[in-house]
C-alpha cells in the first residue's frame, strides 16, 4: 500500500482521518493505523475510501495494489 498517496487523495478532497474512519465505520485510531499501513485495508474498506475519495482505477491500483495489477 501507498500510504503517501492515500494521504494525499484524502488532503486534496479536504478529508479528515475522522471523516474516513466514519465512512469506514471505525475508530480514528484505527483508521490511523489503516492508513499508515499498520493494518490492512479490507476490499470494502478500499471500496468505500475508492467512492469517498472520488479515485480513478489507476490511483486505487496505485494505492492499494502498488501498481501490480494488471492495465487493460
């Protein structure tokens, strides 16, 4: 995961640690960790961050997948 990324998306939409912990239905702490990489992200978490963040395939294949999967 790239964590500077997903920061960054989360900063450009003006998005707070707690607003995605809310969207994601957990604690800011836990998002915290999540977002520093301490503990995975589970696929509907990505999905629900993916629609909160307004982010293309390409940036959630960057973010989350580092790049590896396949382009069509």
């Amino acid at each position: 995961m790239n964590r500077l990324e997903l920061e960054f998306a989360r900063k450009r939409k003006q998005k707070s640690k707690a607003d995605m912990a809310a969207a994601i239905g957990k604690s800011v702490v836990s998002y915290a960790k999540k977002e520093r990489g301490e503990v995975g992200f589970s696929d509907e978490e990505k999905i629900i961050i993916a629609r909160e963040l307004d982010l293309t395939g390409d940036q959630v294949n960057a973010i989350f997948f580092d790049g590896s999967l396949p382009c069509r």
